[in-house]
C-alpha cells in the first residue's frame, strides 16, 4: 500500500509539472465518450485542436469566467462562498447546483473520470490543489479551454469556433464566446447552432455580466472588490 501510494504521488504530481508546459494530448472523457458513441452505433468522433493561451480570443476567457466562476482569478481553486450558496439551494430545490470552479473543472477533465462519487471528489480536490500550486491562473484558463467538451465530439476553443462559426478561436466575438460560454453546462444537451429561449437568455446574460466587468479579465492583479454581478441564470 504505502508503494502504491508512493508511485500515484510520483506520477500525480509528475503528470501535473509536466502538463505545465506541454499540451494535454487526450483526456479520460474524450476516451469515454468515443466508448459510448461506438457502443451505441455512432461513428466515433473526437474533434480538437491544441492552441496557445494567445490563440484564445480574450471574450472567450472572460465568457467563460462570467458564466461558470466570477471568483476564478481570486480563489485558490475552491469558491467557498459558492459552495455555500450552493447547499442551501440544494437543500430547498429538486435540481440540484452545482460550485465547481473553473479549476476544479479543469483537474477533473484532465485527470479524471466523470461521475459524483466521493472518491472522485476526492481526487478532484486533490488535483486542484496540485495545478493550482504548480500551474497559474492563465495556465489554468489555457488548459481548461483547449480540453472542456464543447458539442458532441468536439473539444477545445480551436475546434468549437471553427465549427460553429468558421473562424480561429482568436477571433470570436463577445455574442459569439457568449454563446459557447452558455452551452457549457451541458453541451450535448444544448446547442451552439440552434439555440433556445433558455439558451439565448442565458448569453444575453452573460454579456451583461461581461459588460460589467468592463470586458477585460486581469490575470496580473487580483481585485479585492468583487465585480457586480445578477443572480446567476
């Protein structure tokens, strides 16, 4: 046991440092979701395409910001706060909310398989405090849009703005990185191409928010006094 425990600091941590600079070639969701395309009969698809941080157009970062993790460039990878909010809503409403950062999203999509179990929370804690000692906030962002799942088969800011919208990931427009920001919840669920009510209510949403925040994400300073921001559609 203390051998197995050893090896998985060893290659945890190993993986983590080396993921600081190099691209992630592939993750456990994109295998599983080409596993279950291929077990229900589907051509199996696995659409990305690795861009640096300065290939990402910066209404992408604050889209994304506004609508998943306004505390992201303050915390150290967990929102207490949201947690908190979080439990008590839970506790009064059938659909469940969730508070994961942007960091803890990035750790599990990285590093980990889908699921709720308190072992994978577990993880998930444990590798969010790994990147979010080693990694900064900009690596962070850099990984967690080149990687989060975007449409069926489709990963990455590159893959998703040239198949949505026939451009590079540099060159979204707010409305455009709005729209990819409000699908992110479940983007197999909803759609980039044909959005709903719900869908479209919740971009417009965020780019009020990102209007608030005077459309410019600052990863050199952390502010003290949190941006005004609505209740969270």
């Amino acid at each position: 046991m203390w051998k197995t425990a050893m090896w998985f600091f060893i290659i945890s941590i190993g993986s983590v440092i080396l993921f600081r600079w190099l691209p992630v070639p592939v993750t456990p969701l994109m295998l599983i979701r080409c596993v279950e395309q291929k077990m229900d009969g589907k051509e199996m698809k696995l659409k990305k395409h690795w861009v640096p941080f300065e290939e990402i157009s910066p209404n992408l970062q604050l889209a994304v910001v506004c609508s998943e993790d306004q505390n992201f460039i303050k915390h150290n990878g967990f929102d207490f706060e949201a947690i908190d909010r979080a439990m008590e809503y839970n506790e009064n409403h059938k659909k469940t909310r969730g508070a994961s950062t942007i960091s803890q999203q990035t750790a599990k999509n990285v590093f980990l398989w889908s699921g709720r179990s308190w072992v994978r929370k577990g993880f998930e804690v444990y590798f969010t405090f790994l990147i979010e000692t080693i990694w900064n906030k900009q690596r962070i962002m850099e990984v967690y849009l080149n990687v989060i799942e975007m449409g069926d088969g489709i990963y990455g800011a590159e893959s998703a703005s040239k198949i949505y919208f026939h451009k590079k990931a540099k060159d979204l427009s707010k409305p455009e990185a709005s729209l990819i920001a409000a699908v992110l919840p479940n983007p197999l669920k909803f759609s980039v191409t044909s959005p709903g009510g719900y869908i479209s209510s919740r971009k417009d949403w965020i780019l009020n928010q990102m209007a608030l925040w005077g459309g410019v994400l600052n990863y050199e300073k952390v502010e003290e006094k949190e941006v005004p921001a609505k209740k969270k559609k």
